[in-house]
C-alpha cells in the first residue's frame, strides 16, 4: 500500500485545516489507518485512527473533541479535520496503515505497515 497525505499549511491559532492521506496499491477492507505526528525534539504520538471497513474511530487525549478522522471508501482517501488548532498541534503529521486491523498496537505505533510522508502544519499564536 502506498499512502500521499497532503493538505498541511500554516494557520492561526484557533483555525481549521484538513488534511488529506490517498492510498492505493491494495484492498483496504481489514485495515487500520491513522495519523501520528512529531513535533521537534518531541516522541511521535498517535493523534487519531480508524478501522477502514466500520464505524469505530480512536483519538489521542490532546485531540479529542478538536479533531476528527474520516474516510471516504470510494475514493480511498482518510481525512483528519482539526478544528481550533494550538500551538502545541503544530507538527509533522503522518498517515499510516497496518493491514491486519491491530488497532492498539498501531497506536502505539508498533505495527505499521505502511507510512505516508509527512506534511507540516505550522500554528502561529
């Protein structure tokens, strides 16, 4: 599988911005996918996940009620819209697959299969 992400930009704090993750090069059914990202000198840390065949999707504490994943199976394109963007949000975020529907260790970040490369999203206060 192949993962693009895309959509990352600077903003203000407070503003909104989505980004985007296509994939290809496979059957996605029994996929997870999500998105991480790292900030300079700072741990990699799950920001949120789906199961790409239902309804269940998980989120990092820092981001809940902010940001929301979702997926659009006919293009086979995952979304993550963030809403009222930090400071502390601004990052290198990634998108990430693993084809066995491991969710908790995919949030750990033990089990991905697949990385796209990373688009920043710069947060000015």
């Amino acid at each position: 599988v192949q993962l693009q992400a895309s959509g990352g930009g600077l903003v203000q704090a407070e503003d909104s911005l989505r980004l985007s993750c296509a994939a290809s090069g496979g059957t996605f059914n029994n996929y997870v996918m999500g998105w991480f990202r790292q900030a300079p000198g700072k741990e990699r840390e799950i920001v949120a996940a789906l199961r790409w065949s239902g309804d269940n999707t998980f989120y990092g504490d820092s981001v809940k009620g902010r940001f929301t994943i979702s997926r659009d199976a006919g293009k086979n394109t995952m979304y993550l819209q963030m809403n009222s963007l930090k400071p502390e949000d601004m990052a290198n975020y990634y998108c990430a697959a693993n084809k066995r529907g491991w969710i908790l260790a995919f949030m750990k970040g033990d089990a991905v299969d697949a990385w796209g490369q990373g688009t920043q999203v710069t947060v000015s206060s």
